[in-house]
C-alpha cells in the first residue's frame, strides 16, 4: 500500500519520435429521441450531428490514432439505436482505419425517456430504477479488448490497453445514485453516479504507479459546483454535484499518486478543466498534472457548444487542447420506411456502384450506414445529383421514403416552403418538397408509395434544378417492372394547390385530427401519419396537409396536447401558426401565443377560414383539462389568440380583474367606500384556494360558498349603481358607473363559465339525461340568460345564485 502523505518524483524519458500519437475525446452522442418536456431530442438531429463528429475527426490535420468516447452514447436503451450507433462506429472504423473505445453512461442504462426520474424524484421505489447495460452488452464490442484487458474477470465495463507506452483505463461510474438524487440532478449537472467498488480500487492500485496513465469515465471528478441536496437528506452532498459516489475519495488518491495525467469525462456536456485541488482553469495549462477535463457533447448544445477535443501525446507530454466544434458538413441523408424493401444510393461519382444501410463501404465517398432505421448519410459536399432506389423484395408492400441536401447553400428567401405533388398513377401517393434556408435544408418525402413484386423505384434529384425551380422540376421518380434494370416509365407529379401548416413551438405535442378520427402529427412522443395527404415534420413541430379545392376541410382539427413533465423543466405555454396557403400564396394565418397549458390538457383549434379572413372570430378553441375527452370550455378567437384573451375566459382571472376595476374607483361618498370594501372582501373569499380544484373547476360541495360570495359582491355593487341612479346627490361619473358595471359583467360572466362547464361535464358524462326534462329548463335558462340577461337590472344577484344551485347539483 502506498503511504498517502509519500512524494515521488517521475521522470519521463525522452519518447523516440515514433511513440508519439494523437487521440481525440468524444462524449455523449446521445443517438436516439425523447419526447420529454424540456428534454426534447430527436433522431433526426443525432444521427447526422454524430455522423459530423466523426467526419470531423477523420478530417483532423494529424490522422488520430482512436478515439474515447465517455458514454451517453443513446438516449436510452432501445434496441434499434444500439444497432446503428454500433454499425456508425464500425462503418467509421472500417472507412478509416480509427478504432473507438468506450465506457457506459447513466443514459445508456435507462428503459425509456424519463429515465430515473421515476424512482428519484417520484418516489416510486428502486424497483423502477433503471440500470440495465443488456443493449451495451449486446450490440457492442471494444476492438482489440479481452478478458486480459479487463480491471476484474468477466467485467468488461473496466478496461485497460496500453498503447505507446501510455496506459489508457476506461471506468465504469455507474447508474444514478438515486439516494442523491435530488430535484436539480434531473436537468442541471445531471445526477451523480453509484460510484467505483472497492475491487475496481484495489485493482486500480495493482497498476504500475509510475507508467503514465489517461482515464476515461462517464461522471467527472470535479465539476465546480455545489450538491443542491442538503446534507440531512442525500448522504453525499459534501461531493461535487454530478460526479460519482462510492470510492470519490480514493479514486482521487489513486489520480494523485499514480501518474494520472488526464481524466476525461462527459456527463455535464461542459468544457471545464481542474487540478486535484478542484480549482479550475479557463484554459489547458501545460505543467499540471493531473487534470480532470470535462469535453462538451459531440452532438447536443448545452452549456457549450457541442463539439470534440484533440489531445497530444508528444514526446512524453501529454497535452490537451482546446475543444473543436462540431461542424455542419454539406451531406445527404436518405432513408425508408417500410417492411420488405431495400434502400439504395448510388455512387456519385461512379453512379454505378450502391451501398444499402447495411453496408460498411462501398462508395467513393465517405458514408455512414444505419440499418436498424434504414439510413444512411453521405458526405458529398459537390454532389449536385442524387439517386437512390426503392427495390421490392417479392410481395406488395406500401412505402415511405425521404431524402435531404443539409449543410449546403440554400438560396435566401426560400425559408420554410413546402410544396406538395401527387402521383398521377396513385391519388393518395405524394411528393412533399420542402426548403429552409435557414437550417440550410432541402428535403423532398415520398409518401404512401405503393411498390409489387420485385419492381425498383429509382428518385433522381437535380438539387440545383429543384432549389432553385422550387419543386417545379428536379425530381424524377421512374420504374423498373420486374426489376430487370430497366426504366420503363415515370410518374407524373400533378401539383396540389393547397395547403394548411401548423407550426407547435413548444415542448407540448401537436396533432391533426380529421372528420374520421385519423391523425397525423406527435402522438405521445411518437410520429403518426394517418391522414391522406398530410406529413409531420418532428424536428420542427410541424404537421402539413394537401388539398386539391380551394379551402382546407372545416372537418380538420388542429390539437395541442399538454405532455407529462417529469422534470418540471418546461414552460407551461405554447406558441402555434397555422398558415392556410393556396398557389403559393398565404390566404390566412392565425396565430396563438402565450398560451398556459398542463400534463394531460388539450386544446382543439377549430378554423373557419371564412370567417377569419373577413376579420371575424373565425377560430373556436375547445379545452379538455382533464384529457377525457371532454371538451368543458369553448374560446373564441380572431386571428390572434393571446394569454389576455385565454385569461379573459378564466373565472379567477375575471374575479381578479373586477377587484381591480372597483379598487380602482375613488368613492366621494362613505356609503359608497363600504359597498365597494364589502363587495372586495365577498370577491376575496371566493377566490380561497379551498374552494378551487383548478382553473376552472370547484371542489365539491364546499365550491357552492364561491357562488354565495360572489352573490354578495354582486348585491353591494348593485345597491352603489342603483343609488346612484335613483338619488342624484349621490351620481357617479360616467367612469366609475362602467367600471362597476364592467366588475359586474366579470362577476355574472366567470361564474356562468364554472357552472356551464359543470353542466358540460354532466350532460356529456350522463348522456342518457340529455333529452330528458332534467336539461331543459337548463337549456332554456341559459337561453334566456343569453337573448335578455340587462347588466343594468337588478337581477344580477338572483343569476349568479341561481347559477350556484345548478352548480351544486350536478
């Protein structure tokens, strides 16, 4: 054992020229999704921000001689996902020549997307922990690695290989240490890890303590800041907040009298360097060591830009630089959705040779393949033609298939179209084209295409033609019958005139609904394409509908739906645009902003375009709180929709917005100043929380005082008016009279929406009455409220109490 208070001094010899190398470290790709509020994460940015990096790093001027990668590697544990990010690394290394090895993170053991959220921060016990390495085990291998290599038998998640005199050792820090696990480790830092054993350490100190050693590990040591646990509550709080647990102490020891040069790790998707006195350096300083070095996501922005770091080895220093952002290269993404069929691209210089998603080479550019999501993504950055075949493997089959030009030059002004093109051969089967120049993207899909036999469908894009065109021409989609290379014919792309968008910015979900109850757009976090003619975009939250006449269906249902936030990340508001566009020209376009949503909540946009475009209130939204089914409350909105106008139509706030309206006027009369405190006072106590279950329901039966309350309130502002009326010593100005009978209005108006959405609820939920003589004096009293209620009567008080016994029973 070595003495902990012991100084030993190494000297390095001069390394001969040949033992000097690089390497680069590359943390957290995150390969997958999640639907998470305010962890919101998509294939389709993964894959190609991946697939950027590692480009990157076979671009680097001195060619690496392999790469460390400190976990995160998918979002969670889902099978297809391990296959790719798998395939991605070996097609690369096959490409290259540049090995990867790697080490778990805390993300690779979760089961779905909320993680351990579920056990951490629910409650919900340890059996809903996820630590589960059955993908990592199952998918991957680490080149070169065996038993021999392993810190203890049959433990492949820590390793060890020397290679050039270096000792590299990839650690296992474990799951989510969920006894820490508080409330900030859900989105901050992130959460600490379980730790090392004390068989790791004990092999650890086995090593020889004067080779020089780099580690590699999920969680860093040192992170600079504060566990927000206290004490009394996470038994590890002392600890730097999103390092690891069991054995930090001695796992420093080691660093600090092994020769440990560098520590790499992950985790924070941070760039922060420190010594083993936790102080930090805002840059790499040469004579340190060791260092304990956190490297930025490859692929996800966090607190810095995603991006990769080099380091050198150079005649026995080791130095580490600064991370390199990762770029955006010009490149093309393809990929099919379908059972049966096979994805092909071809060569683009050659045009002869194809890969499938399967292959691992093949082309005369580089490429990476995925097989489990069927996609590949090229990188050829002069490429102004693509080609890339569907071809069918015997029976029928229906597919989708999309390809994109990204990174590459989009002309300005070509930000966010769309244009769509049905097939002359197949009405429901269509091309959708869309350019954004601002992402620098070019997409064209193909949807619901029918494909026999062994035919091959073959998609020819001139980029150039069709960007600059804007999908009028640059597309070709030919067939070859029977697969025998032979093009016979080509379809027709008839163009479709119209279009509706909806456009969700927001971490909530966001679907279309059609008179037939198909859907298209996010339903629970997954993507559904039901509707003819219609596509969602995920990356973008948006969903796009086709039609051939001149207005999109009235039947159309626009639905934002509340998603459960596990981490209580999100901001509870959306944003929604819904454009309605015919010949390339915007017809209409409504606008909702600011507006308050929850889990489980939805909110159902009906369009009358009519209306809307006249200037009228065109657009209704229906509110289902409870996710039901139930619609309680309708809104109604012109061609904005705010958080004024969704608050106008809440009880509480036009409770609030009367108090002020009365507090607002300066009596002249005592008798006056007693009224409008009573009428204050009655107003106060019907807004007690006790009385509320939410927004807009009451809890039962004490709900039925805030109608008494609110009769009150009502009583006092009518004996002002009335007095004022009657006597005239006792007028008011024009002004204040308004006010009140403005705060009157509220009164009456907040509390007919609690007791039309109990009456709502009831009729829906209890159909069997709805014919029945129990609704229709109902019916017949709100028609009567409607066509003759006076806010100048002196009934106002009657209505709102009789509103409360109607409340109370139901």
């Amino acid at each position: 054992d070595l003495d902990p208070y012991l100084e030993i001094t190494y000297e390095i010899p001069d390394e001969p020229e040949e033992n000097n190398f690089t390497f680069v470290h590359l943390t957290d790709p995150h390969i997958g999704a999640n639907w998470a509020p305010g962890h919101k994460w998509h294939e389709e940015l993964s894959y190609p921000r991946l697939a950027d990096a590692l480009y990157a790093v076979s671009n680097l001027a001195g060619k690496p001689d392999f790469a460390l990668i400190g976990g995160d590697l998918v979002e969670y544990s889902d099978s297809r996902w391990w296959r790719d990010y798998a395939a991605m690394l070996e097609g690369w290394s096959a490409q290259t020549g540049i090995n990867a090895y790697f080490v778990p993170g805390n993300h690779d053991r979760y089961q779905d997307a909320t993680g351990n959220v579920k056990c951490g921060l629910l409650g919900l016990g340890e059996e809903h922990c996820d630590d589960n390495l059955a993908g990592y085990h199952n998918y991957l291998s680490q080149p070169g690695l065996n038993e021999e290599n392993y810190l203890l038998p049959g433990d492949s998640l820590n390793y060890s290989f020397t290679h050039k005199d270096v000792r590299f050792i990839g650690l296992d820090t474990g799951a989510d240490y969920i006894p820490d696990y508080e409330y900030g480790d859900g989105h901050d830092q992130g959460p600490e890890g379980a730790g090392l054993s004390d068989e790791i350490i004990s092999a650890l100190n086995g090593l020889d303590p004067v080779e020089p050693k780099i580690i590699l590990t999920h969680h860093p040591l040192m992170t600079g800041f504060t566990d927000a646990c206290t004490a009394a509550v996470c038994p590890y709080s002392s600890l730097s907040d999103a390092s690891f647990v069991q054995n930090y102490s001695e796992f420093l020891d080691f660093v600090n009298l092994s020769n440990v040069r560098l520590v790499l790790s992950g985790h924070t998707h941070d760039n922060r360097v420190f010594d083993q006195e936790n102080t930090e350096y805002l840059y790499l300083p040469e004579d340190v060591n060791p260092l304990f070095i956190q490297t930025p996501s490859a692929t996800k922005d966090g607190r810095s830009p995603r991006a990769f770091r080099e380091i050198s080895v150079q005649n026995g220093s080791i130095q580490a630089f600064a991370p390199v952002a990762t770029p955006e290269y010009p490149k093309k993404i393809v990929r099919l959705s379908a059972v049966g069929p096979t994805l092909r691209y071809y060569d683009p210089v050659n045009n002869i040779t194809y890969v499938t998603p399967a292959d691992q080479s093949g082309l005369s550019v580089p490429f990476f393949g995925a097989p489990a999501t069927n996609r590949l993504i090229i990188f050829d950055a002069d490429g102004e033609k693509s080609e890339s075949e569907v071809a069918g493997a015997g029976g029928d089959a229906e597919y989708d298939w999309e390809i994109s030009s990204e990174g590459g030059n989009i002309p300005p002004g070509s930000d966010q179209r769309a244009w769509g093109f049905y097939l002359n051969n197949s009405p429901l089967s269509f091309i959708s084209l869309h350019i954004n120049s601002a992402d620098r993207r070019a997409r064209v899909f193909g949807k619901n295409i029918n494909i026999s036999g062994f035919d091959t469908h073959r998609f020819t894009i001139d980029w150039s033609e069709l960007i600059s065109n804007q999908g009028k021409a640059g597309i070709l989609l030919s067939f070859d019958q029977g697969g025998n290379g032979i093009f016979e014919s080509s379809a027709e792309l008839i163009k479709l005139p119209g279009r509706m968008t909806a456009i969700l910015h927001s971490p909530a979900g966001l679907h279309l609904v059609d008179a037939a109850g198909r859907m298209t757009g996010s339903v629970q976090g997954e993507t559904k394409e039901e509707i003819p003619l219609a596509l969602y975009l995920p990356v973008e939250g948006q969903a796009t509908v086709y039609f051939q006449g001149n207005k999109p269906d009235k039947e159309l249902r626009i639905e934002v739906i509340g998603q459960p936030d596990p981490f209580k990340l999100a901001a509870e508001t959306y944003a929604l645009d819904i454009h309605f566009d015919y010949e390339d020209e915007e017809i209409a376009l409504f606008q909702a902003a600011g507006i308050p949503i929850k889990a489980s909540t939805t909110h159902q946009y009906r369009v009358d375009w009519d209306k809307l475009q006249s200037g009228q209130a065109g657009v209704m939204v229906d509110i289902d709180r409870e996710g039901d089914g139930i619609f309680e409350q309708t809104m109604a909105a012109g061609k904005i929709f705010n958080a004024d106008t969704y608050r106008a139509n809440l009880p509480q706030e036009l409770k609030k917005e009367a108090m002020v309206l009365v507090s607002s006027i300066n009596f002249s009369y005592p008798v006056f100043q007693q009224k409008a405190q009573k009428a204050k006072e009655y107003i106060s106590l019907s807004l007690d929380d006790k009385y509320w279950q939410d927004e807009i329901h009451l809890n039962k039966p004490e709900g039925y005082k805030v109608f008494f309350y609110e009769s009150l309130a009502a009583k006092n502002i009518l004996a002002i008016l009335s007095l004022a009326k009657y006597n005239k010593k006792y007028s008011l100005p024009a002004e204040s009279k308004n006010s009140l009978e403005k705060a009157l209005k509220n009164l009456v108006t907040a509390d007919r929406i609690i007791f039309q959405v109990a009456w709502t609820e009831m009729e829906q939920k209890s159909r069997i009455f709805s014919h029945g003589q129990f609704f229709r004096p109902v019916n017949n009293f709100l028609t009567k409220f409607y066509q003759e209620y006076n806010l100048s009567g002196q009934e106002v008080d009657k209505l709102i109490k009789n509103f409360g016994k109607l409340w109370k029973t139901f």
